[in-house]
C-alpha cells in the first residue's frame, strides 16, 4: 500500500500551500483590518485582490469534476471546467485551505457555491449554466442553498414545509428557511430552494429543487443568525421568509419530484470537502498549541514539559493522522466506485473530523488561557465553526444511524431457529430512508 502522494498531487498541493503562505497569510491582519471598518454586510478588498490573483495564476474551481465525470453531458463544450482534480487531489488541496478560515474563497472553492455551482453543473439546463453557473465560476457573484426551516426538524428534509406550486408558466414558493448561509453578501444573487412541490406523492418524490434569483418580489431576509456570538459576516447565516414569490417555470432543476436525488448528487462532495478543510484546521491549532507551549513557562518550566501537554499533542498528531488517512480513503472510494458505494466511509469521516478538530482545538485553547477564548488567536471562532459541522450536513446522530444500519445488514443473523431471538425480524436495512440535511444547514 503506497502513501506517498503522487507527483500530480503533490503538484497542486503545494501550488495552493504556497499561494497561503506567500500572499493569504501575510495578509491575515489587513483581513481583519478591513473586515472590523464599518459596515459589516461588506466586500472586502483584500478578498477580491487575492481573488484576481489566484484566478490569474490557475488556481482556481480546483473542486470540479474532471471531464470524465459521469454527469458532464457530451453534447457540452468544456468552458464548465476546473482542472479536473479528482475528489483524492483535491483533498490535499482542501486541507491547506482549512488552515485559515477564508482561504477557500480566494480560490473560489467556499461553500456554499461549491455545491451549488456541482448542482448546476450536473443538472442544470444549458440556460442554467449560462445564467448562474458561468458567473459562479468567475467569482463575479456568490449563491446561497435554502432547505432547512425554523418550524420542522430538519435533520430529516421530508419534513420540510416550503411549497413550490405551478401556475401557469410559473412557479410561487411560500415558505420560510433559515441557516441559509451565504444570503448576507451583497454579492450573492441567486439561491437554490429545496421546497414540496406534491404533498400527496411517495415520500422521497414529494420534494424538488428550484432556482431563485435573491432579489426576486417576495424574498425577504428577516435576520441573520448569529453561530456562538459570531455574525460570520459578510457571509453571514440569514433567516429567509418567501412570500408568493413567482420564478418562471424553466427555473425547476431536473423535474419535479427529483430534489432528493438532486440533495444526495450535491451533499456527497459537500460532506467530504468540510472534512478535507477540518483536517487543516486541526494541523493549524496543534501548531499554534505547540509554539505557545514552548513560549511560557509555569512553576518553573516551560509548560511543554509538563507530562499533561505531552501526552495532549502526542494524542492531537495521532488523532489527525488517523483521521486524514479515513478521508484520504473516502475521497478515493468515491473517485474509484462512486459516491454511493462509499457512503459509509463519507458517513464515518463526517462524524469523525469535526468530533477530532473539536478536541484538538479545545487543548489549544486551554494552552492559550485567556488567550484562547479572545478573538486574537482565532482558536474561538475555529472552534465555534467546526462545532457547528456537527450539525450541518447531517447531525452526527444521522450519520451515525446510518453507518450502524450498514453493520448491522453485514452481519445478519442466518435464517432459522436462532434468528428467532431477536424477535424483531429482519436486520435493518443498509440503506438511508431519509435525507438529513442537518439543523444548521446543507448551505454552509
């Protein structure tokens, strides 16, 4: 078993490792500079400067799927492409953007657009493409994904309420979403709603996905939602109302009744990225863990010299590793059999990145002191992000649920008299039988 990377992963990985060194993050302090001057629902300079350059020098949609990807329409000619990273390359690209918060944006590879620019790519309409998809992948606008409600538990998305009815050549969507994360930026136009379009229909056909300009008659932002005390503007996580607001009939993605399979195609990608980018985000508070251990002392030594401390970043570099190999593999599984077959190794990494991160993080915080719940460190708001990958995309009691479903249909007890102690019949099924998009939103 080979774990080197190769010479093309390599290539790229240090191409976007040393972009963030040599110009992101020299750059941090004029970041927070600029993002604490005024107005909060702001652009930032900086983002467009690094944006431009990124952009010039090739490193840029690096999430896209290669030419060979199995939804790209042969009848299209290819200005839709990235690189053509599979999901196993861009997961060492993903990691070094995970080091600081918004480095992903710079290569235009932040959620929510990623998703939703792989939903337009994979089943949208030509005029779609056009539309939306081809300023998306510019950088020249962002997006926003609207699925989880106030009113219903969202963990499960057959419970959502939005109604989207037909009238004529139109379609009017009544509802209200929250966690619709992206909505707060003056450059976000457009937004993919997840509402009912038949209530009467099976379960998983009842639901479909429309796309909705931002600024359409009847789309009304009603407050933005606060993550531990964070706005995150200019990104910024919105409570969104929907009143009678009409989009015409060619805006429906793929047809009706076809939004979980539109949700499954988009969240299988989602869920991997924010893991590739939480690994990057544990590597960056075990570094700073370690340089503030080695930077004070306490009743009389350097605090690294403490056994406590010794044994907490011993326990970070195995647990990061441990992890990096899991997504490693999950990213690889998918780009070899597909998504599908790999869903329970996407389940398990989603549980396990944040669960490790969080832990890591916390020692880095408890390392700092005071130090470490202020905002000059960044260790509060990293922990406050990654606490919330527990529940978007899929709280971890979902994910878990269903890796345990795949155990249990493994190791079925054979049909006959010993069956009969279980007294409960059939194992469970491997299978999902619902979509959980998570609480706090597929959108982030």
């Amino acid at each position: 078993m080979d774990f080197e990377p190769t010479e093309r992963q390599q290539y790229w990985r240090n191409r976007v490792r040393d972009f963030i060194e040599a110009h992101i993050r020299p750059n941090i302090p004029t970041h927070h500079a600029q993002d604490a001057e005024g107005e909060r629902w702001k652009v930032l300079p900086i983002i467009e400067e690094l944006k431009a350059k990124a952009k010039a020098d090739g490193i840029w949609n690096l999430f896209m799927p290669p030419r060979n990807d199995s939804h790209h329409h042969v009848d299209e000619t290819f200005e839709f492409d990235g690189p053509g990273l599979t999901n196993l390359e861009y997961a060492l690209c993903a990691e070094e953007m995970g080091r600081i918060e918004w480095a992903s944006e710079i290569f235009n590879c932040s959620a929510p657009d990623t998703g939703n620019m792989e939903v337009f790519f994979r089943y949208g309409t030509r005029e779609q493409k056009d539309t939306w998809l081809q300023k998306l992948m510019e950088g020249e606008i962002r997006s926003a994904f609207l699925m989880t409600e106030p009113f219903t538990a969202s963990s499960d998305a057959t419970n959502i309420e939005t109604r989207i009815e037909r009238d004529g050549d139109e379609y009017v969507i009544n509802g209200r979403k929250w966690w619709s994360s992206g909505a707060g930026d003056p450059r976000c136009k457009v937004a993919i709603v997840m509402g009912k379009t038949d209530f009467a229909a099976q379960r998983h056909a009842q639901q479909s996905m429309v796309v909705m300009p931002l600024d359409a008659p009847g789309v009304t932002i009603l407050r933005h939602l606060p993550v531990f005390g964070y706005d995150d503007a200019p990104h910024g996580h919105m409570e969104v109302e929907l009143k009678d607001v009409r989009i015409p009939a060619s805006n429906m993605l793929l047809g009706e009744g076809r939004g979980f399979e539109i949700a499954q195609g988009r969240l299988g990608p989602g869920r991997i990225h924010h893991c590739m980018r939480t690994i990057g985000a544990a590597e960056e508070a075990l570094a700073k863990m370690c340089r503030r251990l080695q930077e004070r002392e306490a009743f009389g030594k350097p605090i690294y010299k403490h056994s406590v401390w010794e044994e907490r970043v011993a326990r970070a570099r195995i647990d990061i590793d441990m992890t990096r190999l899991l997504c490693l593999k999950a990213a690889d599984m998918m780009d070899k059999v597909g998504n599908k077959s790999a869903k329970q190794e996407i389940a398990m990494i989603k549980v396990q990145a944040p669960n490790m991160a969080l832990k890591i993080i916390d020692d880095a915080i408890q390392a700092h002191g005071g130090g470490g719940v202020s905002d000059d460190y960044g260790l509060a708001l990293s922990y406050a992000h990654q606490r919330t990958l527990r529940l978007a995309d899929g709280p971890d009691e979902v994910h878990a649920r269903s890796i345990a479903r795949m155990e249990f249909a493994k190791h079925a007890p054979e049909p006959g008299p010993s069956a009969n102690a279980l007294r409960s019949g059939a194992a469970p099924s491997a299978g999902d039988d619902s979509f959980s998009s998570g609480d706090l939103g597929v959108a982030r």
